[in-house]
C-alpha cells in the first residue's frame, strides 16, 4: 500500500450536529478527553468557571456559553487520526455549519433522549443526506430521566426516515442509569462518575450474566428482555450498510458524566467513514489516493490572534499529499500560491504542518487571495463543486461613531464578509447609501458588533432597512435591465460582483418574474 492510501485509510474527519442544548460542545471536549488530547474537561455548564470549552475559544462563545463559530480539532486515538470539525448548533449560524459538512466524511449526530428528535437536528440531517454523508447517532442525556430506548429508537426511524440499529444499551435511565452493554457480546461496562466529568471515569467491565448484584434484578431483568426484542426485531448493522448512509450505528450515555463515550470514540476511530472521492466541475472523480495534491476551501477566519490581525483559510485535503512550503494552483484565477506556514489546529492553538494527507484539515495563512469554496492544486487547476451561500433573511445597515475608523470598518466589513460572519451588499456606483448587510439569523448582526468592537476597535450602530428578502439574480441580462430601469427595485452586488435584488415582500419578487423578460432569481448563490 503506498503511503498516500495508507495515511488516507487511518484518517476519520467528521463533524458533530445536533439541536441547540443537546450536548454538542460536551460531547466534543469529551471525546478530547478520552483520546489524550486533553487533560481536564473545561467547564461547559458553569462558563464562568476558570476554564472553557477548548473548541469555545471566542470572547463571545465564553461569555455567553454558545458555540458561534465551527472549530477545527485534530488528535489521534487507536492509530486513527481524528479531524473534528465541531460545528454551531445555533440556528443563526447554520451557514457555517452547512460549509463544514461539506468538508467531511460522516457526522456523529447528539439527540437528547428526554427530547427526541427536535426542528434543528431534522434540517441538518438533511444535509447530512444531501451530501451522503454517513451518520453515527449518539443518544445522550441518559444520566437524565427521558424517553423509552424503544420509542426513542421508533421517533429517530420515523421522523429521519432512517434505519437505526442500536450497537450497545442503556442499562436503566435517569438516577437508575448504571452503565450500557454490548449489544452483540453482552458484556457490560458499568460506570463510575467522578468529579462532575472533568477526567476519565472509572469503568467495569463484566459479562452481563454476573451483573445482577450490581445492577438489581430489575434493571437486569428488564435488559435482558430489550436485548432479546431488539435481536428479533432489530435492524441488523453492517458496516456496508452504514458507509452507504442506510443504516446509522446506535450509542448510548451521558456526556456530562462520562458515561459511553469510550465506545462511540472507538467506534469513530474504528469504523467511521475514511475520505471520501470528491467530483471536480467537469464531473471527473478525484479520489483520495491520487498521486496529486488536491484541496478546497471551507472556512476562512479572521483575527484567530486579534494581535497579528491574521487570517486563516481552512482547506481539506482531498488527494495526494500536502507539504510544507509547495506551490499549487488556484482553480478560480489560475494563480500560483505559495502555500508556507501550514498550521494544524487544537481550536485556537496551532502548530506547524510540514505534511498533510486526503481528509486533513490544514490552517492557510490567507494575505486575501483566497475565498470559501476555492480549490488548489498542484499541476493544473482544478474547480470542485462550489460551497453555495444562502440567501439572506435579515437585513440592516451600519453606522460608524468616529469617522476617523472609516478604514478600520471598511477593512472589518470586508475580511468578516469573506470569513461568512455577514454577507455584504453594495449599492450601484456614485450611490451614496451605506452596504446593506445580510444575515442568515439575527444574532449574526451582534456577533459582527462585538468582533468589529474588539477586534478592530470600531463601534457602530445598526439601522433597520424596509427589505426582509434577497436573491441572486440570473437568466436573460433583459431581466437585469429591466430591474435597473425600475426605481421601486433595488438592484446591488455581493463582494463577488453578482447582481442580487434586494425585496420587501414576496410579492415584489413574484411580479418581476411575471414581468422581466427571462429574468430568473436564486436563493442560493448561483456557483
């Protein structure tokens, strides 16, 4: 086996989702902790306690105890290399998020089994779908009292539309959860919670047949009988079925406490999805073991070291072998970068690459040449399929108190832009209105405030705008003239140069589709 297939085969880059609250950030620092990464779980309930989540490293994300931004987290467990993409799980961010899963191969999916299946777990899921992106679930929150196994196992099936089969079991839930056992040997791993799931809980393990003492009669009893239903009428789990996003592998425990993460990292480790081929805009397929270097990017962020105003693009990997210091390609110019001072990254901690294989994350630093969804590569260029953006659902504009930041702003609003944060909108030439700012969700707008005020010592007000909707703008140029003759449209264009129209209703839009010769309209940014 060549070294490009053998250091592909040991790689696992996957990215965690769930609904807000369901225990993603936990889970992260967890699974951190078990792998060696990390010594002591940062305080993830108590976020003003001396320290933090590793994968919460913005001022914002402490403060207020959310995941904002998606952080890239990199270690090894059982010969594995691990890349962790930990995504937002807030709706206002999904952009982000929906760029990350883009740049993986499988997804480890949180439910909390008080709650089930909940609106952002479902959407993102379709993602996950959309990409075929295999999925492993992880039912947390067993140290709380929540659903039946059972009907838990039946609301993930039917709403998900997906066959889910159970690799270990709870045994008991809430204050009578005690441990889980191996569904197909039957052993059994009891836990032993120890200081609040700041280090690695104590676990034994035994067949299931010597665990009454430990566990009751009627915890014991009532195990047996679920193993024996779920043997009979169990979906049956083949790694097969899992790579090819048919089946998803069922775990169960508490982040919080500890409980079950050994088995769900083993299995990561073990049998998660390796990288995937990836198809160029010519519908050729690139695979990993290609001789060639091949990457794209997914993720540009800005002032990671607010001190060196620096700024990082986040490419994955997709073929032949990345080092230290080459040259490649850019497929959107044709222009050759120099790619020096690679980084790999622990959340906001970095240490230098000198190599990287299919399905790595490497950290870029970006003087501004680079952009989400663009790809490198050595010899001639190359365009994977594009990372699309979303259209917009609210808008406003800014006002800056001190004038003499005007540079400061202007460079905030263009690097902020580029990292996704905002999505900027520019009025026709001579014009002399302010850029429209467009956000996904409302909290975006205060995420921009806060890092345009710490970041590039701006502050600014916002104002509200009478426009609630926007759309790329595409089909015959008659369309786009007979926008632009019109002063009841508001035609601008996105930092890239596109047209995009600007509406306050859905009635606006429906009427120049009636009316503008061939014109067409995107909500999804045309690639």
């Amino acid at each position: 086996m060549s070294s490009i297939a053998a250091e592909a085969a040991r790689r696992r880059t996957f990215a965690i989702i769930s609904h807000p609250d369901a225990g993603k950030t936990t889970i992260t620092e967890k699974l951190l902790l078990y792998s060696g990464a990390i010594h002591l779980a940062g305080s993830v309930k108590a976020r003003k306690a001396s320290r933090h989540a590793v994968s919460d490293w913005m001022k914002m994300e402490q403060e207020r105890g959310i995941s904002i931004t998606s952080s890239v987290l990199q270690f090894g467990y059982a010969g594995a290399a691990l890349n962790l993409l930990d995504t937002p799980g807030h709706a206002d961010f999904s952009e982000d998020t929906y760029r990350t899963l883009a740049a993986v191969d499988s997804a480890l999916m949180l439910i909390d089994h008080a709650k089930g299946v909940e609106a952002r777990t479902l959407r993102l899921f379709e993602v996950c779908r959309m990409r075929k992106l295999p999925v492993v679930t992880f039912m947390n929150k067993l140290d709380r009292e929540g659903r039946d196994p059972l009907d838990l196992l039946d609301d993930v099936s039917r709403q998900l539309k997906l066959e889910v089969s159970p690799l270990n079991w709870p045994i008991g839930r809430g204050r009578d959860f005690r441990g889980v056992v191996d569904v197909r040997s039957h052993q059994v791993s009891l836990f032993a919670g120890d200081t609040h799931g700041a280090t690695i809980s104590r676990v034994t393990t035994i067949p299931l047949e010597a665990a009454e003492a430990q566990i009751g009669s009627r915890l014991y009893d009532e195990t047996r009988e679920q193993l024996e239903l779920l043997t009979t009428a169990g979906t049956t789990y083949t790694q097969g079925r899992y790579l090819a996003g048919d089946v998803s592998p069922v775990f169960w425990g508490s982040a919080l406490t500890n409980f079950g993460i050994e088995p769900v990292l083993e299995y990561l480790a073990a049998h998660a999805a390796p990288p995937a081929p990836r198809t160029d805009t010519d519908g050729n397929t690139i695979s990993p073991t290609d001789e060639r270097f091949t990457g794209f990017v997914f993720k540009i962020q800005a002032n990671m070291n607010p001190r060196h105003r620096d700024r990082i693009a986040f490419m994955r990997v997709v073929s032949g072998r990345f080092t230290r210091g080459m040259d490649a390609m850019l497929g959107r110019t044709g222009e050759p970068l120099r790619l020096a001072k690679p980084h790999s990254f622990m959340a906001q901690e970095r240490s230098i690459v000198e190599e990287a294989w299919p399905g790595d994350i490497v950290g870029l630093y970006d003087p501004g040449s680079l952009r989400i969804g663009d790809s490198l590569s050595e010899g001639a260029p190359i365009a994977f399929t594009g990372i699309p953006r979303f259209a917009p659902e609210f808008f406003a504009q800014l006002s800056i108190r001190d004038a003499m930041k005007r540079k400061a702003l202007d460079q905030g609003l263009l690097q902020l832009s580029h990292e996704g944060v905002i999505q900027l909108f520019f009025p026709p030439v001579g014009s002399r209105s302010e850029p429209y700012l467009g956000a996904v969700g409302q909290l975006q707008f205060e995420v921009l405030k806060e890092r345009l005020k710490y970041e590039y010592s701006v502050d600014v007000t916002y104002h509200t705008t009478p426009y609630r909707l926007a759309r790329w703008i595409g089909g015959s140029p008659e369309g786009l003239k007979w926008l632009k003759a019109r002063r009841d449209y508001a035609v601008m264009e996105d930092r890239n140069g596109q047209p995009v129209l600007l509406a306050d209703s859905p009635f606006s839009l429906t009427y120049a589709l009636g009316n503008a010769p061939g014109l067409e309209l995107y909500d999804i940014e045309p690639l």
